[in-house]
C-alpha cells in the first residue's frame, strides 16, 4: 500500500469490515508502541476497556505461582470473610 502526496491510503474492504468502519463515519488516530491504529470515534470506549483488560491480565500473570498450594478454598473463604 502507498500513501499519497497528501498523506492518503485506502484501508481495505475486509479490514474496515473487521474494524467496523463504515463509509462517512468518523475515525479516531493514535499512536500506541510505534505504531499508528486506526478506530471508530465511537470505538474509543472499546481501546479504553482493552487496554484496562490487558492491564488486569498482566497482574495476574505476575501472580501466577505465588499462591499457597497446600492453601483449601475453605482456608481461603475463612481468611476473607468479615472483612
């Protein structure tokens, strides 16, 4: 794909499909890690609520393997109530 002399490209038909993109709808730019990502305006929320899912699921990989395996769900439940 080439960008035109003013800064244009095509984004194919499947891509915008997939994206949600239809004609005349606005579109949101942004630059995450190096590259550029193209969204819906009203796909913003989504990003949003990705990014904080990405975010939840790296803390639980930095938890993985730090529990107690001797540890029951009755000790656990008696540990958590009450509080």
């Amino acid at each position: 794909m080439r960008v035109s002399n003013k800064g244009q490209v095509t984004i194919p038909r499947d891509l915008r499909e997939l994206a949600g993109i239809s004609p005349n709808s606005e579109v949101v730019f942004a630059l995450e890690d190096g590259k550029i990502v193209i969204m819906p305006k009203d796909g913003r929320r989504v990003a949003t609520e990705r990014s904080r899912l990405d975010s939840f699921l790296a803390a639980l990989d930095r938890l993985e393997g730090t529990g107690d395996p001797a540890m029951t769900a009755d000790d656990v439940m008696a540990l958590t109530r009450d509080r």
